[in-house]
C-alpha cells in the first residue's frame, strides 16, 4: 500500500516511510503516523508492508529498503513485527529502524511475570472470537440503521447519532461499529424536523441513546457542493439554517453534541465514547 506525494521538479526527494509487520500493519501505520504528526512539515512517502512472515520475506523487504536508501535519503521504518528472527533481520537494514514490539516486550514481560507467546497477529486477527463476531453484528447493524433507512430494532441501539446531511454521521457510526463493537444508528435532520423543535417522532423513546453533531456552515457547504453542485441543498444560508436549528434542538432537548468540522472520525468517536459513558 503506497501514498506517495508527488515531488516537484527540482527538489529534493522526500524520505521514504515504511510500515512493517508480520500482520496486517494496522498497528504501525497507526503508532508510527501518530508519531509523525509531530513534524507536519516533513514530505514524506508511505509504504505499508504487511504479512512479513518467513526469514526469505523479511530478506527481500531488506533488499528493498537498502536499495531505497541508496538513492535518496535515509528510510524510516516503523515495524511491529513479533518474531525475534524476522525483527533482527529487519533491523539490520541501511534505514532508521523504529521497533515498535521489541522495545516494549521485555518491560512487560518482566512487570506481568510471564512471557510474551510471540504469535503474529493478535492485535487485529480473530483471536477473541466473541469480540469479533461482536463487531461484525455492530457494522451489520450500522449499515441496516444507516441515515435512519430502518427503525427495526432501533430500541437495541448503544447510540443514535443525529444529525444535519453531511456532518460525518455515517463514517463515525462505522468506525464505532467496527473499531469498538458499539451498536450504532444514524439519522438524518431534515428542515422538517425544526418546526417545533422536538426530536423527529422515532427517536422520542430513545432520547437519552441520541448524541448530535454539528459543523461550520462554509465547510458544510463545500461537502455539500462535492456532492450536488449549485443547489439550495449545498447553499451557505441552507447550510447555516440547518445547523443553527440543529443546535438549538439539541439544546432544547438535552442531547450533547460536537462540532465535527474540524475533527477526525477517531476523534469524533472517542468524543462520542467518552460523553455518552459507551464501554466494549
């Protein structure tokens, strides 16, 4: 998996970043993306390498980065691999080599007083089968309750998120649903819905379930002008009338609320968690 940025003609090459693992290499884009928010200056390139699992694929992804780094600037390598074997030979390649496993393991096997069983694959595999089947029944359940298309069991819902179009309900209903097992419904405020401001009738019952988002109307605007160019739909007064409206309704029936303009889908749903005392 590449994101490479274009380099412009003339400038210097950006340095290489690899994600190493001998899983799916979710965890060291994560850890080691985190860490590079700190030099948002930096141009870099990105390169995910997962399922490094024999001596003969950790030599060859050696081969590579060697080869990288003989024509442009030192590599960096963020790698979570298990396996002493495969971590020493990835180590010993020409970039700068971040273990994100190996440097940790020894502490905690030292303070829990037992040793770590080395099995590739347990952070994002099928290891807790409970778990997983948990999560999957929630993504289910965001995709049936996707921007309210179903009421059918909506009184089994962990959370309902409310919310003018475009405000970023779907995407954080489905990284609930799958980052954390959290049965989550999404359902849409329409100009309808604020002339009375009381909640749309469905969700009366589970008024104490509902968590509302809100943006900033020139941002909303531009999403919605992606989606359907020139229309009142995606025009800066609609855009400001059903914001302010939402927000007033949330206020006016108790239900809390974030501004997801500038946040993350991480961010949101950790917000989200937090507030509404949410635990998987």
């Amino acid at each position: 998996m590449a994101d490479n940025q274009a380099v412009g003609a003339g400038s210097a090459p950006a340095p290489t970043v690899f994600f190493l693992s001998d899983s799916t290499g979710i965890t060291a884009e994560t850890l080691g993306n985190t860490l590079l928010t700190q030099f948002p200056g930096q141009r870099l390139e990105r390169r995910t390498i997962p399922f490094i699992t024999t001596i003969e694929q950790a030599r060859e992804v050696v081969a590579l980065i060697d080869a990288v780094a003989a024509t442009g600037p030192v590599p960096l390598i963020f790698s979570t691999a298990v396996g002493q074997d495969i971590r020493a030979i990835l180590s010993e390649s020409r970039g700068q080599f971040f273990d994100l496993f190996g440097t940790h393991i020894g502490q905690l096997e030292q303070t829990l007083g037992a040793p770590a069983n080395g099995k590739p694959g347990q952070a994002h595999g099928v290891g807790d089968a409970v778990r997983y089947q948990s999560r999957m029944a929630a993504v289910e359940y965001a995709i049936e309750h996707d921007d309210g298309q179903s009421l059918r069991a909506l009184e089994r819902a962990e959370l309902i998120l409310i919310a003018p179009s475009r405000c970023g309900k779907t995407p954080t209903t489905m990284y609930l649903a799958l980052q954390h097992g959290i049965l989550a419904a999404n359902f849409p405020l329409v100009e309808e819905d604020f002339d009375n401001m009381a909640l749309p009738k469905p969700l009366l019952p589970f008024a104490s379930k509902c968590f509302g988002l809100t943006s900033q109307p020139v941002r909303l605007s531009q999403i919605r002008q992606e989606r359907r160019p020139g229309s009142n739909y995606a025009s800066l007064n609609q855009c400001s009338f059903e914001l302010r409206n939402a927000e007033d309704m949330y206020r006016a029936n108790n239900i809390p609320y974030v501004n997801s303009a500038s946040m993350s889908v991480e961010e949101i749903s950790a917000t989200v968690l937090q507030r509404m005392q949410l635990h998987h």
